[in-house]
C-alpha cells in the first residue's frame, strides 16, 4: 500500500521538525510499499513554510502545502485531497513516531481487511503524552496516556476511499475541538470498525504546565463548548452528549468535585505554583483539570441557553 501521512501544523516548528525526522527513519515492510507525508501550514507565522523549503533535502518524504490560517479540519481535508497514497494516516504535528509506525498501521490495516473482507476499517495508534522534548520517546507509558475516542487524529489510520465515502472533516469546526470525533460519528454509522493498534506508537509532546498557560487552557474550555454545541447539533443523541459532558450529570459532578467553584484556577494558583516548583507539573495539571472541566461544563451550557438549544440534557 501507499501511504499518506497528514500533518496539519501552526508555529510548531522547533516540534515539527523532530516529528518529520522521525517519519524519516520508518523501516520498510512488505505491506508498506512507500509513503508520503502531506505537511498542510495553516499560516504560521514562525517561518515554517520557509524552513521547509530550505530543509528539503533532509525530508524527501515530505510534501508542502500551504493555506490561509482556517483551522486543522481544513488543513486536513487539503491533505487528503492533495494526497496520492490510497492509505491516510492523521498524527499531529507535535508527535514523534518510533521507527515501525508505518509499518505497525500497514500491517495492521491488511490483516484485517483480509479478515473482514472489505475495508470498513481504521486502525487507532498508541498516543503518550511527554514533556520531554530532547527525548520524547523516552516516556513511559501512564495510565492517563489511556483514550476511549472513536476517532481521534492524534494517530489513525484509515483507507482513503473510506474515508472520503464519509465525506471528509466538517470545516465549519474552527475553533477548538470536536472535529475529529464528529467524523468519527459519521464512519461509526456507516459500520466502520476500529481497530486497536497499540504497537503504531506516538509520543504527544507538549510543553510542561507552568502558570502562564492558564489563561490560554480557559480560553480553550470556552471553544470546546461552541464546537461542541455544533457537535450535538449535527447528532443530538445520548452518546454524544455524554461525549460533550452536556449532562446533568457532569455538571453536578463538575460543581461538587470544585465546592461549587470554591476550588477554580484562582484559588488553586498558590498550590500549583507549588507542585510545578518541585517538579510535579503532571499532578498540577491532573488538579487543574477540575476547574477547567468546570469551566467547560458552564460554558456548554450557557452556549447552549444563548442558541436556544431545544430539548433538556439529561
């Protein structure tokens, strides 16, 4: 099979470039014939696209393609339709491969296409979330590392007739969030089963909390909440408004796990401050996760009352 990578990526180049060095170094396999990998840049302004072009002859496998900052469901619809391989795989442009990835997918995606008889499948990836820039895939693997998404492009891979049959992501994602499980909704309706591929490891980086990234995780809660409303609105069912958290009970949870808000990103600063101090950044951000979840909750459903969303959640 050929193979076409699809990275979306906005100024995150000094990542980028380890995340591309590694698809470099893939091993070859018989069900791996090539590969290509599509980098989409949703208009950085860090010089990406420049860089590329000046670094080509270290990344063969690499295509560019640029457009006008419009989010990564844009970027990566331009990836597919611009793409040659009959095999897509998504990953982020802040994730680092190890060396049988391609492989991994490949062999994966072919034992059961020849299983089921046809290609109503995707392949789901190992993601694990580091902090560890010089040597992300020095990580472990932790039991938060653990995702129960249908369909999430951190690391799938899925035939392209498939996927283009499900009609591609919905553009109209812009903000943040949702767009990937929304497809993942659609292919789930059309019987495409998901298959777990735990050997296709990614290493997810992303910086280390400090407290200067509060404001920006705030801000995300509140386009979780309007991309989430398009979500639901698009499949207003049980499953997905559990998947949203736009339920009774997850704002009830939500409200008694913070005292009512007692406990938000203001009031737990002196304890963050504290535990990213001493190195426990993964525990600050596991406690902050409170107030953030709460954010977004109230957020939802405000979102929801100002639409004039039809219908109570449960």
């Amino acid at each position: 099979m050929f193979v076409s990578v699809v990275i979306p990526t906005y100024n995150r180049r000094p990542i980028l470039e380890k995340c591309l060095m590694a698809l470099e170094r893939q091993t070859p396999c018989p069900e791996l014939e090539s590969y290509e990998v599509m980098v989409i840049d949703d208009g950085s302004t860090d010089g990406t696209p420049e860089w590329l072009r000046e670094a080509s002859e270290r990344f063969p496998h690499v295509r560019l393609i640029e457009q006008a900052h419009g989010g990564p469901a844009e970027g990566r619809n331009r990836g597919v339709d611009h793409a040659r391989g009959d095999v897509i795989v998504f990953i982020d442009s802040d994730l680092v491969v190890t060396d049988s990835f391609l492989s991994c997918h490949a062999l994966a995606l072919q034992r059961s296409w020849t299983k089921r008889g046809d290609r109503l499948c995707f392949t789901y990836g190992a993601v694990i979330n580091t902090a560890n820039f010089e040597a992300p895939t020095e990580e472990r693997h932790k039991l938060r590392d653990l995702s129960w998404a249908y369909f999430a492009t951190g690391n799938v891979a899925i035939d392209r007739n498939v996927l283009e049959r499900s009609g591609l992501f919905d553009t109209g994602f812009r903000l943040y969030g949702w767009e990937d499980l929304e497809l993942g909704e659609r292919l789930r309706q059309m019987g495409v089963e998901l298959i777990k591929c735990p050997e296709a490891v990614g290493y997810h980086w992303h910086p280390a909390l400090s407290l200067d990234q509060i404001p920006r995780l705030v801000q995300v809660e509140g386009e979780r909440a309007r991309m989430g409303l398009v979500f639901y609105r698009k499949h207003p069912t049980r499953r997905v408004r559990f998947i949203i958290q736009y339920t009774w009970l997850h704002r009830i949870l939500w409200e008694l796990l913070t005292l009512g808000g007692v406990l938000n990103e203001r009031s737990l600063r002196p304890l963050l401050r504290w535990l990213i101090r001493h190195g426990y950044q993964g525990t600050a951000m596991e406690l902050l996760r409170l107030p953030l979840n709460r954010i977004g909750v109230r957020a939802l459903f405000r979102e929801a009352r100002t639409a004039g969303l039809n219908g109570s959640p449960l």
